[in-house]
C-alpha cells in the first residue's frame, strides 16, 4: 500500500467514526469488515457492516449532520465528520446501502507521491474559540465534532440564557454561533443581547428555514453571517475564515 499524506489525528479520527458508525447499526451483532486496497489511482479504505442499512434518501444525506437528528439518529453524525475530513485531504467518501442489507463506507484517498504541492501555500486559519448554541443536543455535539475537526475549540451552551451566563464567564470567546429557533430567546434575541454587551464579538445564526423571517433593524445588525442547514463544512470554514 502506497502511504497517503495527510494529518494522522485526522484519518484516524475518520476510522473511528466510521467503525463506530457500523456498531450502531449492529443493534443484534453481526460483522464489520475493514479493508484498505488501491484502485487505480487511489488509496481505499472500506469499512462495511452486515446491521440494518440505510433507505435511499438517508444514505443521499448522510453527510448532513443536521439531518441525522430528523431521521437517522446515531448513524450519519460521523458521517458528516468522516466525509469533510476526507474531502480536506483530497478525496472522496461514498456510501453503499439498502434496508436490512447492511452499509460500506468507501474513502478514496490520492497516494502521497500524487498530491501536487500548490502554487501559492494558503494563509493557516487562526483556530478560534466558539460558542456554539443550540437546544438539541444532537445537533449541538454533531456541529461541534465539525469545528473541533477544524481545529477551533468549542464551548456549547443549550440555550440563550445559558449561552448568555457562558459569555460572561469567558473572556476568550471569539465567535458566537447560534441556532435560529430555540426556546426562550431565539437567535435574533441571543445576536441582540451578546452585542449590546459585546460589540465587537463575531455573531452567526443557523437556520434550517427555507426563507428567514422578517426581523428588526436592530437583530440584523447584531450577527454577521447566516448560514443555511443543512450546513458543509466547506461552508463554515469559509464564514469562520472571514471573520477578522
């Protein structure tokens, strides 16, 4: 087998989620397979399980982390992991599943001597401490795995209130980040609050509504980005970048 370059925490961690992955889906036993081959160009990892299997709309949207709180539960939240970690070292993840016909996860990988040096070598992204809210908890700890893969730390808070209690607390935060609809305080309500008492701090909402409600002058002036859910993690890495 030809090495692959890359970040070692990285690709294991992408290992670990996907065996953890095929354990879920072993609610009765059965077996896990785990095989590295090269095909053609590529360096393979496949990691396969006999349990219960994806439908086809699932297995399209695994990768989506805020998805798998809707429908899939545990299978789908290192998915969305494993398949930004192997997109950032060049390669691709695929999923072959069916009902009650188990799953393979297959990652394709370039070989070290494959990968091109590039032209100009790209600004490293200063890893920032975020304060990431969300009411469900599932969605909270997916999102978190996705900053924590991109090396920020992240500090996580169930709600406006809490998130509020939180930011006082620690000085060193530099970006909160938001869910739209929460009980209690929204995220328009939690951006308001967080900038009459720090102005300066970076504020971005989350939202899975296909069109933004309305809002007060006052709320979109107090957050800097919005992002749409289901959210890549090209997508955030790019908002996180842009923040000075």
């Amino acid at each position: 087998m030809p090495p692959v370059a890359g970040d070692p925490a990285a690709l294991r961690e992408l290992l670990t989620n996907l065996v953890l992955n095929a354990v879920d889906a072993l609610p009765h036993g059965g077996r896990i397979t785990v095989e590295t081959r090269v095909d053609g160009a590529a360096v393979v990892l496949a990691v396969g399980d006999t349990g219960v299997g994806m439908s086809d709309e699932v297995r399209r949207r695994a990768h989506e982390p805020f998805f798998t709180t809707k429908g899939v539960k545990a299978t789908g939240l290192g998915l969305s992991v494993a398949y930004g970690i192997a997109r950032r070292h060049g390669g691709e993840l695929t999923i072959a599943s069916a009902e009650g016909g188990g799953t393979t996860v297959v990652v394709q990988l370039p070989p070290a001597t494959r990968i091109r040096a590039p032209a100009t070598t790209p600004a490293r992204r200063r890893p920032l401490r975020i304060l990431l809210v969300d009411d469900e908890d599932e969605v909270r700890h997916a999102l978190g795995e996705m900053l924590a893969s991109e090396g920020h730390t992240v500090v996580m808070a169930g709600s406006g209130a809490d998130a509020l209690r939180r930011l006082e607390a620690d000085d060193a935060i530099d970006v909160l980040l938001t869910d739209l609809v929460m009980p209690g305080m929204t995220g328009w309500e939690l951006a308001d609050a967080v900038k009459a008492r720090h102005a300066r701090l970076a504020v971005g909402v989350l939202t899975g509504w296909g069109d933004l409600p309305d809002t007060g002058a006052a709320s979109r002036g107090a957050v800097d980005f919005v992002l749409a859910k289901p959210i890549t993690l090209e997508i955030l890495a790019d908002a996180l970048a842009r923040i000075g």
